[in-house]
C-alpha cells in the first residue's frame, strides 16, 4: 500500500509539475509577445470592479505602479475630455449589442501633462446573462503617427492651396491670353477696316464733287448727255458706297460676334459651319498677310449646342500657331478644318497644316504653359495650352496631336455635340 501511494504521489508531483512548467511556458510566450509589440495590457474584473494595468501601460504614460487609481474612476480620469463621451458611448454599444471586440483611437493624460495618442484594442467576456464581468485589452503608442497623420493634413491643405493658387493663375492666364488674342484681332480689324470705309469716304467725297458740277451746269443750261453722265457716275458711286459699307458692316458684326463668345461665352445653339466662316472672316487681317489655301469641309446643317467661344479661340490658336510656327517666310501651305459626326453624341474636329511639323520631344510638351519654339517671333507658349484647357475643361472633351517632322501638324479635338449631356464621357484612346 505504501508503494503505492508513493507511486501516486510521485505521479502527481510530475503532473503538477508539467502544468506548472506549461503555465510558466504561456507567461512566458505572453510577457515575450508584449514585450515586442511594446504594448500596454489592462484587465478590468467588471463583478468585482478590480483593475490591472501592465508595467509598460503605466510607464507607456509616464507614472509609477503606485501613481495610478486601479479602478475605473482613475481610467475615466486619464482620457482626454473630448475623447470620454466617444469612449464610453462604443464601450455602452459594445455591451449592449453583445459585441466582444472593439478598436478605437483616443488620448490618454500622460504625467508630464500632455496626452499620448493610444490605439486600444478591447475584447468583453459575457456570461450566460449576457452581462459583461470581465473586459481587457492592450493599448498602442500612436502618437507619432498621429503627428506624422497631422504634418500630413497641414501639407495636404498647403498643397490644396497652392492648386487654388494655381488654378486662379491659369485662369487669369486664359484671360489674360484671350484679352491679348481680342486685342491683337482689334488691332488687325482697325486695319483691315479702314479699305471699305475709305473707299465709301472717298466716293462719297466723289459724290460731293459731282453734285456740286452739277449745280452749276444747271446754272449754264444743263445738255442731256451732262445729265446722262451725271447719273451714271452717281449710280456707281452709290454702289461704291453701299458695297464698302455692307463689308465694314460685315467684319464690325463678325468681330462683335466672336469678341462677345470670347469675352462672355454661354452654352447656346449655332450652325458650325457659318460660326468657322464668321472665325475665319475675323483672321481676315492675319491671314491676308499669307498666301496659304484655308479650307473647310463641315456639313452646313451641323448644330452644335456648346460654348462658341470657346470654339472660335481653339480655332484661331490653332492657325495662329501655324502661322508663326509651321511655315517659313515666303513659303505657303494648305490649312484645312474638317467636322464630322463619330456618332451622335461625340463630334471630331481635325486640324491640319502641311508645314514644317514637329519633333517626338516637341510634341511631347506641346501643350504644356509657356512651351514655345518661336520667343522671339512674340510667341508666349499659352496658345495650345489654353487649347488643352478648353478643350478638356471647359468642353469636356479630349485633345491629341500628331505630327512628322516635314509633313506638318494634325490636332484631333472630340468634343460632345450637345455639352449639356455631361454624362457623356470621351474616352482618350477613341477610333472611328
């Protein structure tokens, strides 16, 4: 019996000792995993309101074992204000909807008077109630990235002021580009109107001289063939008159026009084909100046309900931009524009010029503000940017450009026959 018993007592000596050594192997295995995640463990006992919090919560927080309350109130009175009620509100929720995880970011009192950062991760235990008795959990040192989070924000928000201030520049840049381009169309226009209005003051001059040899012949005993002569020279000089005031009057309506869209430009309904002409009527001054062929290949029943605005300074920067870059002096091309409908909701305009064309490292930066080959012939590199912009900003369509260096420029713009269907959307790599 004795051996026995001794035997039994044996055995349970190394049981207790396996388990003693399993338990000391899971503390170890846990302090070990704390110890690298370098987080902070509490336990809180909700039937007997008993409170543990590990070595390195507390140090976590600057305090000693014996400088923190181990209750609930000495919690309570570490989070920051503004973070409590959120707090207590998903702790309440977490309980009540019998949920046994939750994760919250929240500020904790440290003893130097300033409040750390801390991610905490929460697990409750209910029992067969589905009361909580027990609940813990860990905390994290977030604070650095918190302030990693904030120097963020601050250079997101410095970086989305910078874009506003970018944005008003490139809008005062259009402007500004477009008072110019009106401007130097003004100054053309002068120019270009003193012909007709001269050719009328100089008829109606002519027309006072006959009036006046014609009173005086009445005086003398006027012949038939003075009378004849008289009214012949009258009617021709009327038509002088009336022809060169009908072209300025055409060119003064033409210039409004485009001067108004430009300046003031609203969706509205206008035939493509007579608004090219009315812009092609308002490069008069410049492209006289040029031997270069302007042609123009757009259905004459094609409605477009748009800016024409727009429309009319895509067109003039496009030949602007042939003009000073594509050609040589003293050497004349073709300049086409041709409009058709890919379907119904997406219109192509394809500009070309037979000149000179551009390089692979030109194209690429084409568009770009202030890019320009021609300094010194006045070129400011806004006109084809401006043309990006409007094209993909203000008409919601698309812009490419293809060139061979010797065989001249094509733009390609696609824009939506009717703007006001904003939903329509071009894709970039679009084909016929």
């Amino acid at each position: 019996m004795i051996n026995n018993d001794s035997e039994q007592s044996t055995d349970l000596l190394a049981i207790e000792r396996t388990y003693l050594k399993e338990i000391q192997d899971r503390e170890e295995r846990f302090n070990l995993v704390i110890q690298g995640t370098n987080d902070g463990v509490w336990d809180w006992n909700v039937s007997t309101g008993s409170y543990y919090f590990s070595e390195r919560w507390i140090g976590m927080l600057g305090y000693q074992n014996n400088e923190i309350e181990t209750n609930f109130h000495g919690w309570i009175k570490l989070i920051h204000p503004d973070d409590l009620g959120d707090f207590l509100i998903r702790w309440t929720d977490a309980a009540v909807n019998l949920s046994t995880h939750f994760v919250m970011q929240y500020r904790l009192l440290h003893k130097n008077g300033h409040y750390l950062w801390v991610e905490g991760r929460s697990i409750l235990l209910f029992d067969e109630d589905d009361e909580p008795y027990r609940m813990a959990g860990s905390i994290t040192d977030i604070n650095e990235r918190k302030k990693s989070e904030a120097q963020i924000k601050e250079k997101n928000l410095a970086l989305e002021d910078s874009l506003k201030k970018l944005k008003a520049t490139q809008d005062y840049l259009v402007q500004s580009e477009t008072i110019a381009s009106l401007g130097r169309m003004v100054a053309g226009f002068a120019h270009e109107i003193n012909t007709p209005v001269g050719n009328a003051l100089t008829a109606i001059s002519y027309i006072s001289d006959l009036d006046e040899n014609f009173v005086n012949q009445v005086k003398l005993g006027l012949k038939k063939s003075s009378l004849d002569q008289y009214l012949m020279e009258i009617s021709e000089s009327h038509h002088i008159v009336s022809n060169s005031l009908e072209q300025a009057a055409k060119m003064v309506k033409s210039l409004k026009k485009i001067a108004i869209d430009e300046i003031h430009d609203e969706i509205r309904s206008f035939n493509l084909a007579d608004y090219l002409s009315e812009v092609l009527l308002s490069l008069r001054p410049k492209l006289k100046r040029t031997h270069h062929k302007i042609e123009i290949n757009c259905d004459k029943g094609l409605i477009l309900n748009s800016y024409p605005g727009a429309i009319a300074q895509i067109v003039t920067n496009f030949i602007i931009n042939s003009l000073m870059h594509a050609y040589d002096e003293g050497v004349y091309g073709v300049i086409s524009l041709q409009v058709i409908e890919l379907s119904s909701e997406i219109m192509r305009i394809t500009y070309r010029d037979d000149g000179k064309g551009v390089s692979e490292v030109q194209m690429s930066r084409i568009f770009e503000p202030f890019f320009t080959t021609a300094r010194e012939k006045g070129g400011s590199g806004l006109g084809l940017s401006l043309v990006f912009n409007l094209v993909q900003q203000k008409l919601k369509g698309v812009v490419t450009c293809d060139s061979t260096l010797g065989e001249g420029v094509c733009f390609t713009v696609d824009i939506p026959n009717n703007i006001e269907h904003s939903e329509v959307n071009i894709p970039h790599n679009f084909q016929i």
